[in-house]
C-alpha cells in the first residue's frame, strides 16, 4: 500500500523534493490520496498487493499537479 511516511520502510517510493517547501503540499495531497483509498485502483498481485512504480509516477504527478493548480 502506499502509505505516506516521514520515515523510510521497506519496500516504499522515495521523493525527493527540489525545494523543501514543497515538502507540506506533496506530503499532504499523498496522506489524502491515501486515505481516500485512491491506490486501490492500481493494485495488482494476489497474494502481496504492490502498485507499479510507473502508475505511481503518473497519477501522483497529476493530482499533486491539480492540487498546486487548485490552491
């Protein structure tokens, strides 16, 4: 599952962030998109659900997009 964390685990996505202001907007529109259960959707494997990294890529970057646009 993707779960927003300040602290790293194994198996998660790193973000690195140009600049560290971008650190509270990114790091919030992840915990919504998370809560929301918005990863579902991606989910494969039956016995281990993982999401692809690519799917993350694209979606993340979109709705962190929007979120910037919308604010």
């Amino acid at each position: 599952m993707i779960k927003p964390s300040k602290e790293l685990f194994t198996n998660s996505f790193v973000i690195l962030f140009p600049h560290p202001e971008d650190f509270d907007t990114i790091y919030l529109t992840a915990y919504a998109l998370w809560k929301t259960k918005f990863w579902h959707q991606f989910l494969i494997g039956s016995v281990i659900p993982f999401i692809r990294l690519q799917d993350v890529r694209k979606e993340f970057a979109s709705k962190v997009n929007q979120e910037i646009k919308d604010h």
